[in-house]
C-alpha cells in the first residue's frame, strides 16, 4: 500500500500541469519586477551622491520616533473619515 502511495505522489509532484509558468502574469506585473530588478541592480543608479546632513537625518529619525506618539483608535466610525484630529 505505501509503494502505491510514492509512486502516485511522485507521479503526480513530476506532472508538468502542476508547474507555475516562469514569469510575470500580467503586463503590470511585468513592468513591477523590472523596475524592481533594475532597481536592486543599481544600473540606473545616479552618480550624484545623495547622502543626507546630519541635520536633516535627525529631523527624520525624529518625525519617525514622533510617529509612535500618535493613538491608534480601536475602532472606525464612517463619519471619521476624512477627518484629521489630534
């Protein structure tokens, strides 16, 4: 019974209409993982630095720790939306 069993899950785990074809699905997938991939390859990199004073870091890092400080609501309500209050 468990020779039946293997040889039917290999048979099946090597049936080819099991595979993903390779490649984006869609026109709009494709054109993401290109822009992903040229952008991870660094090929259209700008040659100009673009390091940050350590001035501007700190205001960066402070709006980021700053964004703890903000209450998460539990819930929504419809009539919250578009609302910003503090």
């Amino acid at each position: 019974m468990h020779i039946k069993a293997w040889t039917l899950l290999l048979a099946l785990g090597a049936s080819p209409a099991w595979a993903i074809d390779p490649g984006p699905s869609s026109a709009p997938q494709k054109g993401t993982e290109q822009w992903l991939q040229l952008q991870s390859s660094g090929q259209a990199a700008s040659r100009n630095s673009q390091a940050t004073t350590a001035v501007e870091h700190e205001a960066a890092m402070q709006r980021w720790l700053d964004s703890y400080k903000l209450k998460i609501p539990q819930w929504y309500k419809d009539d919250d939306s578009g609302q910003i209050s503090k």
